[in-house]
C-alpha cells in the first residue's frame, strides 16, 4: 500500500531567528522544497529573538574550536553582509570589556588570547585609552573589541521570514505544536506534526521551539539528557538625559563559571541605552514577570535534579541576582562599577526577556549549543546567545544534519 502524501518537505517549529534562519537556509539550499513554519504565537520573534539587547557578537568569549565558536565567526559576517545588502538598521560600533578589579586582570588576558584564537582583532588596553573611548568608564584595563555592533534583531527575523515567503515556503502562526512522531506505517520515514487542528505528514521536522524545546523533544520521542531552565533577565534603561554616560557597548569581565555575561551598558539602535540583565528563576517558561507563574513548571522544578544540584552550587549567586530584580539600588552599585558616574534616579525599567538555558542533570549550564539529530528530526536544545548572531550559519548547520538524513 503506498503511504500517504506530504504535506511539506520540511516543518520547521518556532519562527524565532533560529527557526527562519533554518527554513531560509533549506529553501536557499534547494529551490523548489515544500518548507513550513508553524509557530504558536500571533507574531514572529515573540520571545528571545524579540527580547535580547541587540549585540552582534564577535565571539570573545567562546571556546576556541567550540560550535559556538565555529558558527559565531561565519554567521557574524554574513549578519552585518545581509543588513546591509538588505538596509537593515546596522551601527558597528565595538565594546569594551573592563576589568575594574586586579582580580580580573588574568581572565580578561585570558579573554584576549581566547579572541586571538577564535581570529578576532581585539586587543588589550589600558585605563587612559579606556577613558577616551568611553569618557565615563572606570577601569585598570580592557579589551577592546571593535568588531562588535548593534542591529534589531526582529527586523532581521522579520526579514528573513519575507526570504522564505518569497521563495515560496509558508509560515502560520498561531499553530502550536504538541509532537513531531516518526510514521512508520507508510514505511517511508515521514514526520507526524501534530498541532492542535491537524496532523501534517513531512519528510523532515526541526524542533526550534527555544523555551519549551525540551518538552517537544520528549513529547516527540526523544530523551535528552538536558532540560531547559527558564532564567528571566530584567533591563533598565537610562533616562534620555543620561545616555551621554555610554557611548557605545561596557561590558564587564564574565565569571568564567557561567554562560552569562554579566550586567552591562548597552546602546540600541534608536539610541537609548540599555542596562542589565541580571538573571533570575522565572517561574514559568514565559516568565517576563515575578507575576508570572505556572504552577505545572514549578512542579516539574522541584522535581528535577537539575534545579536542586544547581541551586546546590550556586545559591549565594542567585540570591545576588535577586536582590538585583527587586533593589533598583543593588542594581545600580553593580553598574557603577563601570559607570562611577550611575544614580538610582538614571535608570527606569525596561522590558525583561527570557533566556532558555540548558542544564545537564548534575547542575551544569551548558555553554555551547546543543543540537542533535534524531532520525528525521534535529532538536535544537540548547541556542542562547550568540544565537541570534550566528543564526544564518546555525541555519546551514541544521540543514547539513538534515541532508545526513537523506532530506
């Protein structure tokens, strides 16, 4: 008997940046393929694409010989090529990343031979040049990073769906989906999509479903050994009046025992002036506010090794980080150590994003992306920052790991 038809070549779910940088990567790599993009809000880039502070990273941080390290180096030149091929707002305006401690003198060299090795032209400076690149820094050094730039990254999500679209690929939203299954009675190896009003048959399925990536991959089959933890970050913004302080992007020297990146001075495009994030437990995968709880999330919380060995390592940092999330002050004595110059009265609150961090069962955030294939379907489980930099290079990965499956 023959199997049924397909409905798509290829369902990709989630239209963040990561998911339309997948589906334009397919369609680009061959012209003609019956692409989908199914994705459970109204709009694109609801979440972490639409709520990030805009930095086109250049790959400091990341382990030389890393995913991260590897696709961050592609998929920044091919951002900053595309906003301008495509007019997209684009200020290459480079970051300093001040050690404002002795202590910190040896992980910023450490930062400055990691950036060599990743092939980044940044370099050591010292409290004098600091000064003249951001008059109202305090530092004993940085690292200047002068390929580092701001863009909007929902205008570029926005663009690239426009490039699927185009080429002939469809995107719906407002469709969530509960499972990609593998349908073995048509002997072919199809994809099952369900979603709440249908079942479509693809050939190939991607799971870019970001803050409940993990729960689709259980739902669909598969046992990864990692669990997403939801970690709100809370901005501020300096009042229009005190934008002159930051000139471009302060950052301060990370804790090397954490993926973040520490709070820091960011200017957007637009002008106005960013300040965080911390990082906080939200309570629910959607977590924007303290407000915002799911009693089902802190269920599946309390029981999960995960939270317990973390918080078991680390609970000293996070009640820091949550003094921060409700002492506008807390927050403002951790900015001025870049910005001696930071009042309470400068900063009022911004929008909050959530971040979708993996953690390993002993308790450890995973800094590198985690993507894995699971026959016809590539679970992306792990894409925080700098996915949105590398997404375009993201993309062509995931659709390699798909052409292993004979897509």
């Amino acid at each position: 008997m023959a199997a049924p038809p397909y409905d798509a070549d290829l369902v990709v779910v989630g239209a963040g940046i990561v998911g339309l940088a997948t589906a334009r990567a397919a369609v680009r790599a061959a012209p003609g393929l019956r692409v989908l993009v199914l994705d459970k809000e109204s709009r694109l880039a609801a979440h972490q694409t639409g709520h990030n502070s805009g930095v086109v990273h250049s790959g400091v941080y990341y382990r030389p010989g890393s995913l991260k390290a590897n696709l961050v180096a592609t998929g920044r030149a091919e951002l900053q090529a595309y906003c301008r091929e495509r007019d997209l707002p684009l200020e290459e305006c480079g970051k300093v990343i001040v050690a404002t401690h002795e202590a910190e003198i040896d992980t910023l060299t450490d930062l400055a031979r990691r950036a060599t090795a990743n092939g980044i032209g940044a370099r050591l400076i010292d409290a004098g040049e600091l000064r003249e690149r951001e008059p109202h820094a305090s530092g004993l050094a940085a690292l200047h990073v002068p390929t580092a730039a701001i863009v909007d990254f929902t205008l570029v999500a926005s663009s690239f769906a426009r490039d699927v679209i185009e080429a002939g690929g469809e995107i719906r939203l407002g469709t969530p989906v509960a499972a990609l299954h593998r349908d073995r009675t048509g002997g072919d190896g199809a994809v099952v999509v369900e979603t709440a009003d249908a079942t479509i048959r693809a050939r190939r399925a991607v799971n870019c479903a970001g803050l409940h990536s993990d729960v689709l991959a259980r739902a669909s089959g598969a046992d990864p050994d990692t669990r997403i933890i939801a970690f709100r970050g809370e901005y501020h913004e300096l009042v229009p009046e005190r934008r002159h302080l930051v000139r471009d992007l302060i950052y301060p020297v990370p804790d090397p025992r954490f993926p973040f990146l520490g709070v820091h001075l960011t200017r957007m495009i637009g002008g106005s002036v960013h300040a965080g994030p911390n990082a906080v437990l939200a309570l629910a995968r959607e977590g924007y506010r303290w407000r915002h709880v799911d009693p089902d999330e802190l269920g599946s919380l309390a029981g999960s090794p995960a939270l317990w060995n973390l918080a078991r390592a680390h609970w000293r940092t996070g009640l820091g980080e949550v003094r921060r999330s409700v002492s506008r002050r807390a927050m403002v004595r951790a900015l001025q150590r870049l910005v001696p110059e930071l009042e309470p009265a400068d900063l009022v609150r911004s929008d909050a994003g959530v971040r979708a961090q993996a953690v390993g069962p002993d308790g450890r955030l995973l800094d590198d992306f985690v993507i894995e294939r699971d026959g016809p379907v590539v679970h992306v489980l792990n894409a925080p920052s700098p996915a949105a930099t590398a997404s375009t290079a993201i993309g062509r990965h995931i659709v390699g790991l798909l052409d292993a499956t004979g897509a």
